[in-house]
C-alpha cells in the first residue's frame, strides 16, 4: 500500500471555492479501482488549510488517480486559489492499524 498526505492552503477569497473541488475530488476518487482511502480534513481553526490522507493499492493506483480526468480538471481549477503550492508527502506504513 502507498500512503499520501497532501496539504492545501487556499488563498482566504478562494477557501469555499477549493473546498467545494476538493469535495468533488472526494466522491471521484473513492470511485477510483486501487483507491482504498481517500478523507478530506479541514483545520479545526477555520482557516483555509485542508489535508488530504489518501491509501492506494500500490504505485499503479497512485500513478492512475494523477492522471484521471477529475484529477487533471481540479488542479486545472484551483490555479490561481492557493496561498502556495500543494505540500505532498508519499509513505509506505511501517507500523499501520487496520484500515476500517
């Protein structure tokens, strides 16, 4: 399994916009063959942070989601909206509790 961690911060004007990709992000990619976990998370103190805590399958799935259309079209939207560029992490589990 590959493990992704990826940090977005909107720009204050653009934060319901960014949500509202990233939740339609959400839905398309819960859809995708080799998603096993995808949960959006916003910071507690209502700024206009989000993180995202993906699981895939292997490299493959990973590799498969960055090229999806849904994929391609949200970071074609956000252009523009963000404070500074997305922070991604990518992570294999050395010590993981079952996914449930």
């Amino acid at each position: 399994m590959i493990h992704v961690i990826a940090r977005v911060i909107a720009l204050p004007e653009h934060q319901a916009q960014v949500e509202a990709e990233l939740r339609t992000m959400v839905a398309a990619t819960r859809r995708e063959p080799g998603n096993l976990r995808y949960d959006l998370f916003a910071d507690l103190d209502g700024g206009a942070g989000f993180s995202l805590f993906e699981t895939y399958a292997d490299q493959t799935a990973l590799e498969a989601h960055r090229d999806s259309a849904h994929y391609q079209a949200y970071r074609s939207r956000i252009t523009g909206w963000l404070a500074a560029s997305p922070e991604v992490q990518v992570l294999r589990a050395l010590d993981q509790a079952a996914l449930g």
